[in-house]
C-alpha cells in the first residue's frame, strides 16, 4: 500500500513540475518574440484622413475675479491622404487644411489658424525593394489675411497666394513600409511667390527685386514622414522638410516640422493636437525688418472629429 502511494505521489509531483517547466518555457518563448513589423502597403488604393471641428464659448457679467464679457472660438482641420501602390509605382498624396477664428469682446476678431498643403510624390521601386525613384511637388499657402497684432495698428503680414511655396523635387526615397517614408533630392527648384495685389510684402519674405512676383531657389531637399496608430484610438502624424538654399546661406537651411496627434473619445468626440515649427532664414519681422527666428504654432482642441 506505501509503495503504491509513493508511486502515485511520485507521479503527480513529476507531472506538476513538468506542467510549471513548460508554463515557464512558454513565458521564456513569449518573451523572445520579436515585435512584428508593420505590414507593406497594400496593392492599389489607400485613403483615410481626420477632420476635427472645435467650437468654445464663453460669456460673464460684474464677475469680480475678471473675465471676457463675451468670446468665441472655432477651428476645423482636416488631414487626409491617399496612397496607391501597384506593382514597382508607389504614388502618395496628402493634403492638411487648417482654418480658425476666435472673438472676445476685448480684443475683437482674430485669425488664429490658416494652413493649405499639399504633397504629391510618385516613386518607381528599384531592385532593392525599400528604394524608389521619385519625384515630388508640394504646394503650400494660406486661405486669408494675416496680421501681426503686436503692432499698433495691426499690420498685414501675409494673405492668399501672399506667400505661397512650390517646390519641384526629383530624388531619392526610401519607404520599408506604409509607415514611415524619407526622401532626399540634392538638387530641388523651389518658389516662393507673392501675387501682385499683396507686391508691398515681398521685403518682409526676401525679395530683392520687389516688382517681381516669385523668387526661385535652387538647394537640397530632405523630407520625412511618419504616420501610425500608436496605440488604440491614437493616431500620431509627423512631417519635417528640410531646404538649404545653395544660392543664399545654405547653412542656414529652412524648417518646416508639423505634427498632429488624434484621439477618439467616442465616435463622434475626439481631442486633437496640432504643433508646427518653422525657421525661415529670409522671413522678417514686421515691424523691426530683422529675422523673424524661430516660429511656433501649437492648436489642442476637443469637439467633433470624424476619421475616415
């Protein structure tokens, strides 16, 4: 009878510890994964984008601790892009619009937002998968008036068309996924242009010849971008182009970095937050005539948002 307890115990004891060796050998190999790698851009078309619209109002009456009597506010972006991939051509287009207003009593009504981008690159893949032949325009302007309120009176500082960028690129990119893409061109044409109607700004965006309506440069271009769910319901979207002007300074080359971080409450509620920065050697402040310097633009908003 006590062997054949023993027996029986010896048996479940083995069989517990070889249950535990292979729990700890399934945590071991659970562990050793190696994080998957986002997936290749599907064959033909992809399309998606973002459109938020943030609405605030405040209003007070003999409020002690001191307030706006009446304020208002309103900003709408939308970001979307469109990819297609068939077979060796990648082409991919996106396009960010930006538009906002706030009104106070104290201060009247004020732009506080304007933005229109658009990028169209097409690229022929090489031997080596990741690599393409490419070539790609961008065009970016604004849709009204701008003024620098810290001068007194206000001072118009840039309008429609006043200034606006294009920029003619042939080059290299490299893209390992739909993810994530860089491009670099050692010889790129850009435009910076300011129409006829706005001709008394063109000093403060570096134009030596003011009766002309466009100055051409001539440098190297890099641009890299980014775009992915970071976590659920959290869509994180980054551009940075960079420009050094080989007739003009070329260290000091040009900055232009935006990005823009979407989160889903529910359905129809999301946040967002926008921030861009721009360095523009050749851009001068209105009212000293010296470099503007570093620009920062930052926007965080919650209200209604619709992906798509």
């Amino acid at each position: 009878m006590k062997k054949n307890l023993f027996t029986v115990s010896a048996v479940l004891i083995f069989s517990i510890v070889s249950a535990q060796d292979q729990q700890v050998q399934n945590l071991k190999n659970e562990a050793s994964k190696e994080v998957k790698k986002d997936e290749k851009q599907k064959e033909g078309w992809t399309r998606g984008g973002v459109f938020n619209l943030n609405l605030s109002q405040g209003a007070s009456k003999n409020w002690a601790a001191g307030a706006e009597r009446s304020s208002f506010s309103i900003n709408a972006l939308t970001n979307a892009f469109a990819y297609y991939k068939r077979g060796r051509n990648a082409w991919d287009n996106t396009i960010i619009a930006q538009y906002g207003i706030v009104s106070a009593t104290s201060i009247g009504t004020r732009k506080n937002d304007d933005r229109l981008d658009l990028l169209s690159k097409y690229g022929y893949q090489l031997k080596n998968p990741k690599w393409y032949i490419t070539g790609l325009v961008n065009f970016r302007t604004q849709f009204t008036n701008g003024f620098d309120y810290s001068a007194t009176p206000k001072a118009k500082n840039s309008s429609l068309m006043a200034p606006a960028y294009l920029l003619v690129s042939p080059g290299l990119m490299y893209k390992p996924n739909a993810t994530f893409d860089v491009f670099l061109s050692p010889v790129t044409s850009r435009w910076v242009i300011i129409n006829g109607k706005n001709a008394g700004l063109r000093k403060l965006y570096g134009f030596t010849d003011t009766t002309k309506s466009s100055v051409n440069e001539i440098g190297a271009f890099l641009t890299a971008n980014f775009k992915k769910e970071v976590a659920k319901n959290i869509n994180f979207t980054s551009r940075l182009d960079l420009f050094s002007n080989y007739r003009r300074n070329p260290q000091n080359i040009d900055v232009f970095w935006t990005n823009v971080i979407g989160m889903k409450v529910n359905k129809y509620i999301g946040v967002i937050y926008n921030i861009d920065l721009i360095y523009d050697d050749d851009v001068r402040n209105v009212k000293t005539g010296g470099v503007l310097g570093t620009q920062l633009k930052s926007l965080l908003g919650v209200g209604l948002t619709a992906t798509f």
